[in-house]
C-alpha cells in the first residue's frame, strides 16, 4: 500500500475534494513504467485540478500532480531499467492521466526523461513544469536572436514559479532582468535570485490606445497576458520577440494592434511545454542543469507534503504562491 491525493467527486452535488488516501498497486492505471515517486510540485495547472478540474479532468477518482520525479522500480520498456532516475513533465498527466501526487506511479515510457547529470530528483521539482517551461521560453528567445547586452529582458509574473525560474536563468546567462511584480514585498526575494530592475504591476495594467510606446525590452518572458502583454508588445524593440507562456492575467491580448508586428517586427512566440517534442525536452532539461543556478534555485523553494495539497492549490489560484513549492510525497 502506498498514499496518494485523490480527489473524489460528488456526482449529486458536482462537488469534488481532495485527500491522502491508501491505494495498492493494482489501483494504477495501465503503463509501461512504475516509478517511485520522490518529489512533485504545485503548478497553476495543479490548482485547478486539486479542486473542481475546470475541464481538464475527465474522470474521477483522479490523481492530481502534473510533475513527478523519482526512481524506476519496473519497467516493460528497453528505455529504462529500476534504478534509473526520472523526471516527467506534460503530456496531461495530472490531468487526463493520473499524476505526480503519489509515491508510486505507472507511465507510459514515452513521457519520461532521464534526469540530466547535475540534478537530482527535488531539483528537478523545484524547476518542474514552471521551470522547464520558463527554459522553453529562454532558448526560443535566443533561437530569435536574443544575446546578453542586447538590453533589458521582462519576466512578467515574475515572484511565480515560470517567472522566478526565468528570472535566475536569465540573471545567470548575462541579461539584465526587469521583473513584474504585483507583490512590491517580493522585491528582496526577486532581487536574490537576479532582477536588476523591479517594475509594478501596475504600471502595465492600464490599456492604451497608443499604437506604440517607447522601445524598452529586448526579450520578454510572458506569464500574464491579458492587459499587460498588451502593453508589452507596443514597448518592445525593433525585431525582438516575447515569449508567451502563461494566462495569469486574462485570456485574452487586450488592447494589442498589429502596429509591434508590422512596424518593429516584434515576435511572438507561443510556448508549449505539454506536448513538447523528446529530444527539445531533453535539450531544455540539459540546459536547466547548466544554466540554472542551485543556489538561486534552492531560494525559490516551499516544501510541502502531501498533505498540504488542498491548501496550496487554493493559494496558486490567488496569486499567493511564491516560487516554487516542492512536495516530498513521502
Ligand atoms: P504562479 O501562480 O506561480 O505565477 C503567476 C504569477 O503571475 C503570480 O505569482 C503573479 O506574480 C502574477 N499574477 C497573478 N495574477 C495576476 C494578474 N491578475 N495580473 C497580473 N499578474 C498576475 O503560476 P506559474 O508561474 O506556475 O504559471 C504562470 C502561468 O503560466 C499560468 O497561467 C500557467 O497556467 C502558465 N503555464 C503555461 C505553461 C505552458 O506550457 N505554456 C506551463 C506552465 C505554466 P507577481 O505576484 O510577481 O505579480
């Protein structure tokens, strides 16, 4: 036996609720991979699924947790053998499929990545989705010219777990990092890991009719969307490129116009971490492990267990997480 969080729901009431819960390995779903699992973390995408699902849930009881990390105890498949260290991201687990949030998981082979020398298992969560998708972020900015000196680079959602890991990545590579931040009592932790500037939320959440502003970034790396991409584009220089990753302020581009595009041929560039292709995933994986500085990334870090899940998914919801939480499931 072995515990996990599972989330019920109520098919009277539509309700759903969260609890560490006993289950055997005949409980799991089918897969070519068992994993024990070491460590997992709490993502925006978590706290959605923690509670009642918005959608991405399809069948309960369900396992939450779309990162895992941990030690291969059985496997079909000539990839991998017990023993062997692994970390797995995207491919809707944790959401179609049973997640991270146990001590043991069964996986399909294809989802898996061998942990990259120089990280171990809770490392590896402390990046996870957030993280890994943030180096996504990095490497097609440099793929679209971005150098160090070329100017100043945004992380918008900056104290959030895709944001910080940015943050110290691009601190690291040699950029200069001017960091969003709603939450101005953050400035310290934000300047720890490698902002240079700190910019108010409040300063990009007002929509104009300009068509363009005064040419400021020379890279950005978006969580937010919403008003605030908006704005960012129209403040962009000439042939640079932003980095979409995330929906934290809205769903929608507003008040953007097509004048960044057509008159400074700013880019934008959709990031995807979910369904990532292997060998790009192993190329952001390597360079996590060498452009991410440990000790940056050991400041970002909440520990959690299991049971703190339903309190923290809440807490990603509202904006109240800072960093990224590691969840030691045992
Ligand atoms: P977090 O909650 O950790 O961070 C989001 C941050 O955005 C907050 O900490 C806050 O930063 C800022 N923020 C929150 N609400 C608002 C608002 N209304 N207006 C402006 N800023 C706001 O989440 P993650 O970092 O894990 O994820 C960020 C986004 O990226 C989410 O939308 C998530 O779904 C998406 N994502 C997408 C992926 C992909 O594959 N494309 C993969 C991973 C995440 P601060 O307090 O500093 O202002």
């Amino acid at each position: 036996m072995f515990n996990a969080l599972v989330v019920n729901k109520d098919e009277e009431s539509g309700k759903t609720s969260a609890a560490v819960t006993q289950l055997g390995l005949d409980d799991l779903p089918h897969g070519d991979v068992t994993v024990a699992v070491e460590y997992s973390t709490v993502n925006y995408k978590d706290g959605l699924c923690i509670g009642p699902g918005a959608g991405l849930v399809r069948k309960y009881p369900h396992v939450p947790g779309i990162d895992l990390a941990g030690t291969v105890e059985e496997s079909s498949d000539d990839r991998y053998k017990p023993g062997d260290k692994v970390v797995l991201t995207g491919w809707r687990v944790g959401e179609a499929h049973w997640g991270g949030y146990t001590q043991k998981a069964r996986v399909n082979a294809d989802w898996l990545v061998p942990l990259p020398e120089g990280l171990d298992t809770r490392a590896a969560m402390a990046v996870g989705t957030a993280g890994f998708t943030a180096m996504l972020a990095v490497m097609a900015l440099e793929d679209h010219g971005l150098k160090p000196g070329h100017g100043p680079v945004l992380v918008t959602g900056a104290a959030g777990g895709v944001g910080s890991v940015a943050t110290a990545i691009l601190a690291h590579l040699g950029h200069e990092v001017a960091a969003v931040t709603g939450r101005p009592e953050q400035e310290p932790y934000l300047r720890s890991i490698g902002a240079t500037q700190i910019v108010a939320r409040e300063e990009l959440t007002e929509a104009t009719r300009k068509p363009l502003e005064s040419e400021v970034w020379a890279g950005c790396v978006d969580a937010v969307s919403g008003v605030m991409l908006g704005r960012v584009l129209k403040q962009m220089k000439y042939g640079t490129s932003v980095a979409a990753i995330g929906l934290a302020g809205g769903a929608a581009i507003e008040g953007a116009l097509i004048t960044p595009f057509i008159l400074r041929g700013v880019n934008l560039l959709g990031i995807d971490s979910v369904m990532q292709p292997y060998d790009n995933r192993l190329r952001a994986w390597t360079r996590i492990a060498n452009d991410l500085p440990m000790d940056k990334l050991e400041a970002m870090v909440q520990p959690a267990t299991l049971s703190d899940l339903p309190q923290l998914g809440a807490d990603i919801l509202n904006g109240q997480v800072k960093g990224r939480v590691v969840v030691d499931v045992n």
